[in-house]
C-alpha cells in the first residue's frame, strides 16, 4: 500500500460475497496493515503488486 509518502505491507480482503474484482470496477476491501501508519477518513492510497499498480482507492472506515 502506498498513504501518502508510506509504503507499507498490508493483506487485501474482498467483502462478503465478492469473488474477483475486475479492471476498472469498482467493489469495497477490508485492508489489514503490517505496521501501524496515520490514515484518516478520505484519504487515497495506491495497491501496488510485483511493481505494478493494481488498484486505487479511498479510505472510507477505520478499525483497530
């Protein structure tokens, strides 16, 4: 995950029900940090896999 000038490790998980999501779709993920990092409600961040970008998103809810 890049957040702002973080890079960070972290673990993707589709929502309930979702199977894939595909190329220019759009579909809500719950994302586990590796480490703990400042983010807060309307942020961007980037998913990136094997050096190449595979997603986009915004910051929509936060746990702990």
């Amino acid at each position: 995950m890049y957040l702002r000038a973080a890079t960070v490790t972290g673990t993707l998980a589709l929502m309930q029900g979702t199977e894939v999501l595909r190329p220019l779709h759009q579909g809500s993920v719950a994302v586990a940090l590796e480490h703990p990092v400042p983010v807060e409600r309307g942020q961007r961040f980037a998913v990136r896999h094997a050096g190449r970008a595979v997603g986009s998103g915004t910051v929509t809810g936060l746990s702990r």
